[in-house]
C-alpha cells in the first residue's frame, strides 16, 4: 500500500481518495464473485432436480406427445397461439384443441349437397419458441416447442422439462401419449414414400383400414396369404437359429386391375404395419440412394416395390406385345433422349442387393408387383427373394357374385333368424377394428331387400359375367355407376358387357391403326433417311472424283512444264556451239520450239478447262497432246543433226568473197 501511495503521490491524489477507490473495487469484486457462484450453484442445484426429454419430429414419439398435448384443456388455453386451419399431423388426424373455434351448424340433411369440401375449421396452436406449462400428475411440466430449419415445413422438435428426482414421470407421460394415439389411430394405414433426393422417407398420409372381406379373390388365396404373414411375424426366433435372413418377399403377378395393390393395403391393416412405397423408376434412383433406403426401413412394415416389370423400361409400354427390353432407336431419338434423361442409374445388380444384400433389413414383408412376370430376370424372382407367387386373372363368375354381395346389404328374413345368426355366427375378424359411423345413417335410396333376393340377384349378375374376360376393377366401377339400383343392375348387366365388349374392340383396333400408322411412318423416316445418306454419299465420291481430276491435271500440267523446260535448256546450249552460219536453223529452231510450247500450253489449258468433262475424253486429250510431243521432240532430234553436219560448211560465205 505504501508502495502504491508513492507512485501516486506526484500525480496530487490524497491518501483518502486512493483508499476509497480501492475499498470500493475490492467490495465490487467480491459481490460479483459471489454473484456468479450463487448464480452457478443455484444452476446446478436446478439442473440436478430438473429433467429435460427431447423429442424430434422425425420420429414418433413427436407425434404422441402432440397428439397427446392436442387433448390437454391447458394447452387450448395458452396466452401466446397461432391460429391456424392446417391442424392436420402426420396420423392424419385431427390436432383439434379444447380452445378450436368451430361454427355452430344446423343439422342438415346428407342427401343435398352444400358444397363440395367440408368447412374450415379454425384452430388455436401454441406459438414457437415459447414455454408453455401443464400440470401431469403433481408435477409442472415445462413445454417449449421450436423449428430447427426455418426455411422447410418440417424440422420441429419438443422440448418437455419436468422438476423431479428420477425420468419415472416421463417414461409415464410417453408411454400414456403412446397408448392414446395408438388407440385413435389404429383404424389408418400410414404411407411412406421414398426421397430419392436425401435417401430417406417422407410420410405421405394415412389411409383408413380395408377390410378384408372387401377383397374378393380365388377361395383360399386370402387365407393362405394372412397366415403366412403371420407365422413369419411371429418366427424370428426360429429364423435366427437356423441362420437364415429374416425377410419374407411376395411376388403378385397377373392382369391389370385384378386387386394387386388393394390386398396389399387390406393385408397392411389386418396386421397393423405401415406401407413403405418404392418407385424404381423415379428421377434420381441409384444404387447408392436405394441400398440406404433399404437399411433405413424399420424391421416390421410392408415394403411395396410396385410395377417391378417397368424398373429399368421407363419407356416400354406395359401391354402385352412389348418384350420389357428398349427398342432400337435412331440417333435422333437417341440423342433426344439422352437430352430428357433423368438421371436414374438404377442397375439390376444394385437391386438384387439392396434386397438381400448384407446392409439390407431384416423383419420386413416384401411385396412386389408385375403385370407380366415373364420379363422378370430369373435371379430377381427366385426363392429367398421372392417366396410365394400369387397369380392375379380377370374376374371369374364367383367372385362377380362375391363383389355383388358386397356392394348391396339385405336385411335378415325374420327377428329371430337375426337374434340366431347373431348368437351362433362369429363376427368377422376383419370387422373388428373398422372405426364406428360418425355420421348420420346412410340416406342414399338404396332398397333394403332380403337376404334371399340379393342371393338371386348375385347370382343372375354373376351368370351374365364371361368367365375371365372382365377385370375386377371393371365390375366395381359397373357396380358403383348402379350403388342404389341392385335390381336395374342385374338386368341390364348384358348390355354393359356389350358395350364393354365394343369398347375393348374398338379400342383394340384403334391401336392397331395407330401402331400400323406408326410403323409406316417409321418405314418412311427410315426410307428418307436411306435415300438422305445415299445421295450424301454420292455427292461426296463426286467431289472426290472431281478434286482428283483436278489434282491429275495440275499433276500433269507440272510434268510437261518441267518438260518444256528441260528442252529449252537443251535448245539453248545446242546454239551456242553452232557457228554464226547456223543462226537462221537455231531461229527456225527457236521458233518450232516456241511454237510447241505455245501448243503445250495451249494444250494445258484445254485441259484445265475441261476438268468438268469424263475421265475418258481428258485421257484421249491425254494421250493426243502426247503423241504431238513426240512428233515434236522428234522434228528437233531431226533439226539437231542438221545444224552438226552444216557445221563444217561454214567457209560458205568465203567463196562468195573469191570473185
């Protein structure tokens, strides 16, 4: 202290005022210090009563803790809520509140029709990023509901926190939210489709239970296919000890129409299990994405690879004449085509794998779909991927009188034939978990008729069916157009066969015509195109011909020009040793040899100026100018001697000096 009192001295600062200044910094320092301590203690003191669950909304326990806190009063009654129509969850339920805004409506009849969608309702949802408290069981629960993604309509997550020594309340508060979700949604089918863009599965909706008694199939089909499904359910245990995968494939095969995809969604409800749907076909399907879309699907679920025939032919029509392999296209289609890709590389070997591969899932039931099994490749529909076969044929007269059956209720004979049937005969198991009518009776004018007479009348509708000629869906489309005339709808059944028997004739030679109409057009194109490349071809070996024509005559014109040349050399050095007297031989020799050049030349440029005419008259026009250069070569080997032998008579001039 006295140190510091003399550094500050000189600056004229009393003693007084330093040791208020320090008092003052000590004492604020020890408060914060013991502020933040507090602060800390009292933290952990919190967090070790507190306990915090979170909950994200890719998984279902979001999903029954908010269906959960939908029905609680205090979570209608928030003081800060979004009020919103869209109250729909991923259960396809409703999310309605104690606190939902709803019209008071007059009873009206069902048969009028006021509008075509049902009114709105308006609900009240606790706001994001805010705590909301409910009181469960003696205890204050602290809710706070957020979104990780702000730009994406998923990504919510839930955060409950709890005062209390051990996690007993929550494991309570989920397995309750458990239970009453399950209970209010055990009459739906949930969907998922296949995100070919993350590799991951996206809820597409939930659809309401199919009974099994709507499905009409060959006697015992149906049976065998739900006792199956169940013993393999059950036998996990016995797969394991015997080393074999636990994975069971269905493969139903047949003629479109026939009830394929609608078993598979009255089997999905009979067993409770959710229906994971695959397209093969879809844009951006690899290996890679479909293997880990394959390990992703939980272990008890329906997988449905639907169209299994048109994985790898997203162009081949799905009738019978087409052979399941792409047809030969041009290069303009070809190139067009590679144009419009959509990038699917999906291989039949990244398939097989992906089925029963080592990263493949086990404990779920396979099914697969095919209009025509013949194009299925050997390895991909034997056993151990795809077990039991089920073949799918147009509708046969029972189960016309089945669908009939189910189409138009009766009423029992008597009272006590109803009070009799109801004691001994057991309900149907497929009934059993259909949800009750929340609406008011039926009040369509459908004619409640007996027991007896429906039989008749089902029998007579399946007498006028042709015996596997009709699809399954073609009579429940006939049977929906006539839903409140059972009686008009057997009897002009005939004539609906009729005309279905038109319709499928006409339509057959329609796209005869158009299919005759296009090979023809095909024919032409590929004529046309022949006839293209023919001429193209022939005008190529005509300018080829043409340029080697010209390279010849520029070839020959170099050969006489080196020619005329080397015989000029020759002229020249023959004069200068002739004597002064040979003057006038070596000009008349000059002169025949500029005359010949003069006549080559010409020559050449006849030729240059008929490279346009055949190769037949340039080679007479060839062989002609030849024969003249020879002729000439020979006149100057004949002028040459000449000069040589007037050589020695040059004293000429010196005998007309003698006189």
């Amino acid at each position: 202290m006295d140190a510091i009192k003399s550094m500050l001295s000189p600056l004229g600062m009393s003693t007084g005022a330093i040791q208020d200044t320090l008092k003052l910094v000590v004492i604020g320092g020890t408060v914060e210090t013991a502020r933040r301590a507090s602060v800390s203690a009292w933290n952990g003191f919190v967090d070790s009563f507190f306990l915090t669950a979170h909950f994200s909304q890719d998984d279902y326990p979001y999903d029954w803790l908010m269906h959960w806190l939908a029905k609680q009063p205090s979570w209608g009654r928030s003081r800060e809520f979004d009020i919103t129509t869209r109250s729909v969850n991923r259960n396809g339920m409703s999310q309605s509140t104690s606190g939902d805004l709803e019209e008071e409506e007059e009873e009206e009849d069902d048969t009028t029709l006021v509008h075509g969608r049902r009114k709105r309702k308006v609900a009240f949802m606790p706001s994001l990023d805010t705590t909301h408290t409910i009181y469960y069981r003696g205890h204050w629960l602290r809710i706070t509901r957020t979104k990780n993604f702000q730009d994406y309509s998923h990504g919510y997550a839930l955060k409950i926190s709890v005062v209390a020594r051990n996690n007993d309340i929550l494991k309570k508060l989920v397995l309750e939210a458990k239970r009453e979700y399950e209970k209010d949604a055990e009459h739906r089918v949930h969907i998922f489709m296949a995100d070919t863009t993350y590799g991951c599965w996206r809820w597409n909706g939930a659809r309401q239970k199919r009974p099994m008694s709507s499905i009409v199939l060959q006697p015992g089909v149906k049976d065998m296919l739900l006792a199956d499904c169940k013993d393999f359910l059950c036998s996990e245990e016995w797969y394991a000890e015997r080393g074999i995968p636990f994975r069971r494939g269905y493969l139903l095969h047949g003629v479109p129409g026939s009830g394929k995809t609608s078993l598979i969604h009255s089997l999905a409800g009979e067993l409770g299990l959710d229906i994971y749907v695959v397209s093969l076909s879809s844009k951006g399907m690899s290996d890679n994405t479909l293997t880990t879309l394959m390990g992703n699907v939980p272990s008890r679920c329906i997988l449905l690879l639907e169209d299994l025939d048109a994985a790898f032919t997203r162009s081949v029509s799905r009738d019978s004449n087409s052979t399941g392999a792409p047809t030969a296209a041009t290069s303009k289609e070809a190139k067009e085509a590679a144009e419009t890709t959509d990038g699917s590389t999906l291989s039949l070997s990244g398939l097989l794998n992906s089925l029963d591969g080592v990263a493949a899932a086990e404990g779920r039931l396979l099914f697969a779909t095919t209009n025509h099994i013949e194009r299925l490749d050997p390895a991909l529909s034997r056993p151990g991927r795809m077990d039991v076969w089920v073949n799918f044929t147009h509708a046969t007269k029972w189960q016309a009188e089945g669908i009939f059956k189910c189409f138009f209720p009766y009423k029992p004979s008597t009272p006590a034939t109803a009070t009799s049937q109801d004691s001994s005969t057991p309900k149907d198991p497929s009934q059993q978990n259909l949800p009750l009518p929340k609406r008011k009776a039926f009040k369509h004018a459908i004619p409640l008729l007996t027991e007896e007479e429906i039989s008749e009348l089902a029998k007579r509708f399946a007498e006028a069916i042709p015996e596997d000629e009709l699809s399954v869906a073609g009579l429940q489309g006939y049977l929906l157009k006539n839903k409140t005339r059972p009686r008009e709808c057997v009897d002009e059944v005939g004539e609906w066969v009729i005309q279905e028997r038109e319709t499928r004739e006409k339509l057959k030679k329609e796209k005869a015509e158009r299919e005759a109409k296009e090979k023809k057009e095909a024919e032409e194109a590929a004529k046309k195109e022949k006839e293209e490349k023919e001429a193209k071809e022939k005008e190529e070996k005509e300018t080829k011909e043409k340029l080697e024509r010209k390279e010849r005559a520029k070839a020959k014109k170099a050969r006489e020009a080196t020619k005329s040349d080397s015989s000029q050399a020759t002229s020249t050095s023959s004069t200068e040793q002739t004597a002064p007297t040979a003057t006038t031989t070596g000009e008349a020799a000059s002169e025949a040899t500029s005359s010949s050049s003069s006549s080559e030349s010409e020559t050449t440029t006849g030729v240059d100026a008929d490279t346009e005419e055949s190769v037949t008259s340039e080679e007479d026009e060839g062989e002609k100018s030849t024969t003249e250069e020879d002729s000439k070569k020979e006149k100057w080997v004949a002028v040459k001697p000449s000069s040589s032998t007037s050589t020695p008579a040059t004293p000429a001039p010196a005998t007309d000096a003698a006189p």
